[in-house]
C-alpha cells in the first residue's frame, strides 16, 4: 500500500469515531495549550520590560527604599517594610555630596490611583499622583510638548503649579483645547497647569503618559509628608556608570547617617538588576509551566494509546481480513502509528492556536505588545509527535502482530 493510501486510511479510521477522537485531541489540547500560552504572555512581557527600562535611559539608575521586587517569605518583606522612609532632606544632602559628580539628579514619589476633574469632566480614579523637582523631566526622559517645566521656584515655594502627561491632557482637554493655565482639582487640591508633556506610551503594560507631576515639595506638604522619596541619577557617561553608583552607595550612607557597621538600608535599580529579576521570575514560571504541560502530554498520551487499544479490539476482524488477502505487517503497523500521531498532532495544532490567542489577548490587555513563541511552538509540536508516536507504538505492534487465523475466528 502506498505511503499516500495508508495516510487516507489512517484519516478515514480515524473519522468513524468522532466523539471518541475529539476527546483525545482534547487531552492533548490542554497540555499544549497550557505551555504555549504561559509563554506568549511571559515574551510579551520581556519585550516590553526591555523596551520600558530604555526609557530610563543608558547612564541612569535609581535609588529606592525598597527593591523592585521581592521575593520570599513574610520575613523579607518585613524586612524592608521596616527600613526608615528616604526623606526629602536626606536626598538634598545626597545631591550636595554627589554635586559636580552627576549629569542629573531628580527626586520622585508617586501615588498611583487619583481622580482629576476639569469642568464637567473627570477621570477614571487611575490617575498617578506625582511629586518631583526641576530635574524631573531630564532624569526620567520626558520632555516638554507645550507651556514649561516645573521651576526651582516652584519647588522652593511649594507653588500648585502642575505638568501633566498629555493622556491626561487628552482626556480632560479634548478636541485640540488648549489645557495651558487651566485648573484642574486632584482629589480635592486645585493646580495650574503650567505645561504638557510629550507623549511617552506604554512601559510594563501601564500607560507613562496619565499622570500630574507637582513640585514634591508641595505633595510632601499637602498629600503625604511621611513618602519615601525615589532618587535618579544619570552618570556623566557610560564609562563612568559603575563608578558614579559605587560614589551614589557612599553618599546616601552618609546622608542615611549609616556608620560602618551598618548595613544599607536602600536597594540600587538599574535596568540590568530589573531584567535579570523578571528573566529569573521567567525561568521559574516557563519551568513549572513546562512540567505541568509535559504531565498533561503523557497523561493524554496514556489516553491516545488506551483509545488505540480499544480501537485494535474492535477493528481485529478488519485486520485479520486485511493480512489474510496479504497485507504486510509494516502497512498495518504504520497505518496504526499514523492514526496515533495525527491524534497527537491535532491536539498540539489546537493548543498552539488558542494558546497563542490567549497569551496575546493578556497582552493586549496590558498594552504589551503582540508575540509569537516560534521556539516554544516548535518545541510543543516535536514533543506531541514523539508523544503520539511513543504511545501509539504498542497498539501499532499489536495489530500488526494480530494472527490472521484467530482474528477471522468467530467469537
């Protein structure tokens, strides 16, 4: 029988049990379907982390209370939670001691969920509440689209002045109207809008460009006086980065009135420490995804070869007739394996489509941008054939090996 007959054979087999066939290629399905879209939504996710920390810019790095993430139990989180906020004078003592030493250094805390109103329209309550200083805009890599930056006198007189991001100015502002020396009210607190920044887009899947930067002095005064503060720095060049945060370490001990047995109390954020963090978040979760999918698959293959047991049961007649009119072994045999493999396949066909639909409706959702595991698709489809060819190889060998003359017996 040629190749292309028994391929036919295989198919036609296959579709005389359809319910039967369907749920097989269901239990692969899932198995395939669990792995890919865990992976489309972690790729997703990177290449937006990597995209979003460029925004930082290549000589930048920030001083924090906190690490960017924490891992662990209660205790380390504790642990930090117990550390003294940064103050806003001991970040003006770090800047006259790294004064002369720095291209930039720029203080932020932020309050992530606000309502703005302006007239009669108002926000979604996702608005982030930002504090900042003069060198907000440089540090951070934003830039001014209309009206002007926040001042040194605006943050020595605490003015309620305000920069908004132009999401904002959007949707408070629409159809072109100018927002320049408007009041706006966040919760309660009216400002003057002095200026607009460009439009930044998406970082993290969170939107850079629907926020109030106000003088910090000002949030510390009338919002929050107890915010830790965030500090950026910018090195005067690449080559000096390393050196700059080492200097950065030395003087926030000082300005943190830490002596020399103390150990620091502040963390350093850099791009690189934020994408090694999220590449060993990704291992762990590609790794559990992997073997929850790898027992799903062998779990399906089990499946696929009980249905080819019960499927050589109850076609023997059929295969004893064909070996008594000459059919060889290795036709049989592949007609099986054939059968066991399109099972696994189309199951895998299944799991990649709707997993990668899935991944990328995640990340749609957060802004991410779309993504196509070719690797992990790739992976998925040689283990489902190994696992179809693995599993349906004992009920291939066994009708194969069926005795014509106790096949056509009457039972």
């Amino acid at each position: 029988m040629l190749l292309r007959e028994t391929v036919i054979q295989a198919i036609t087999s296959l579709t005389v049990n359809k319910l039967r066939s369907w749920l097989t290629i269901m239990g692969v399905a899932v198995g395939v379907f669990s792995i890919i879209a865990v992976m489309t939504a972690l790729d997703a996710i990177d290449k937006s982390v990597e995209s979003g920390l460029t925004s930082l810019g290549a000589n930048t790095f920030q001083i924090q209370k906190d690490p960017a993430m924490v891992f662990g139990s209660g205790h380390s989180r504790n642990f930090y939670a117990n550390r003294k906020e940064i103050t806003y004078k001991q970040a003006l003592l770090f800047r006259k001691y790294m004064e002369g030493r720095v291209r930039n250094i720029g203080f932020i805390i932020v309050r992530p969920a606000n309502l703005a109103k302006y007239a009669n329209r108002t926000t979604n309550p996702d608005v982030a509440m930002t504090g900042g200083d003069e060198n907000f805009a440089a540090s951070n890599g934003f830039a001014i689209a209309a009206g002007r930056n926040l001042s040194e006198n605006d943050i020595r007189t605490a003015r309620n002045s305000a920069v908004i991001g132009s999401e904002l100015a959007e949707t408070l502002f629409p159809s072109g109207e100018n927002p320049l020396n408007k009041f706006i009210k966040v919760n309660g607190e009216v400002y003057t809008v002095a200026g607009v920044f460009v439009k930044k887009g998406a970082a993290f899947g969170q939107s850079q460009d629907n926020f109030v930067l106000i003088p910090i002095t000002r949030f510390l005064q009338h919002i929050n006086e107890k915010s830790s503060l965030s500090i950026t720095v910018e090195a005067l060049s690449r080559k000096e980065y390393q050196q700059t945060i080492d200097r950065a370490i030395g003087a926030m001990r000082l300005a943190r009135g830490l002596t020399i047995k103390d150990i620091n109390d502040f963390e350093i954020r850099t791009n690189e420490s934020l994408i090694d963090s999220f590449r060993d978040i990704k291992i762990a979760i590609s790794t559990g995804a992997f073997i929850i999918s790898f027992m799903a698959l062998l779990t399906a293959g089990v499946g696929i070869m009980n249905i080819m047991l019960v499927s050589v049961t109850e076609r023997t007649r059929e295969i004893g007739i064909r070996k008594s009119i000459g059919a060889p072994r290795t036709t049989i045999l592949r007609q099986f394996l054939f059968e066991a493999l399109f099972l696994s396949i189309a199951g895998g066909l299944i799991g990649v489509l709707v997993g990668v639909s899935a991944g990328n409706i995640l990340a749609f959702k957060f802004n991410l941008p779309p993504i196509f595991p070719i690797l992990w698709i790739t992976v998925s489809m040689i283990v489902c054939s190994a696992i179809g060819m693995a599993f349906g190889l004992f009920p291939a060998w066994k009708a194969a090996n069926l005795n014509p003359v106790e096949a056509l017996r009457p039972k």
